[in-house]
C-alpha cells in the first residue's frame, strides 16, 4: 500500500471517521498509539504529523482526552459538527 500526501485537514476527517466508526463518543475511548498506527500506515511522514494533528483536535475541542492523555474519544456536544466534517470526507 502507498502512503499518500494528505493535507492536515484530510487527515482530520479521517481521524474524527475512524473514531465515529469505532463509536467512540464519550466515555468509549480508543488508545491513541492505535490510532496514530493505523493513520500513519496511510499517511506520508508518519505519526508525528498524526499526534500533532490529534492536539489540534484536542484544542478544538472536537476530542477528549482520558488516562492522562493516552486515549481519545469524539466530543458528543459537537457531534453534528463531526458528522458534518465527516460528509465531506
């Protein structure tokens, strides 16, 4: 498989999409080195871009850390939000 050059917003919504799939909303989290792994074999200069873009979204709001930061879950208050971010992609 080839890594493709994503810009950081592509690799927004592929995060938020993989997490809603997942249904991890709340209090169902996903540890974030699985996350990173699984982005990072898609993406080119792999996890670092990927853990920086996670702090962004963390930032934002949009996800919420649990276990000292060690895994993530969607934001269920901005769930239309996501959903509408994940359309596009």
């Amino acid at each position: 498989m080839t890594k493709k050059e994503l810009s950081a917003s592509d690799i927004e919504r592929l995060i938020l999409y993989k997490l809603a799939r997942r249904g991890a909303w709340g209090e169902a989290y996903v540890p974030l080195d699985t996350i990173t792994r699984q982005i990072s074999r898609k993406v080119k200069n792999d996890g670092k871009r990927v853990r920086s873009v996670v702090n962004s979204l963390i930032k934002r709001g949009y996800l919420l850390p649990h276990k000292g930061g060690k895994t993530v879950s969607l934001n269920p208050s901005k769930k239309r939000e996501i959903l509408e971010e994940i359309e596009m992609f």
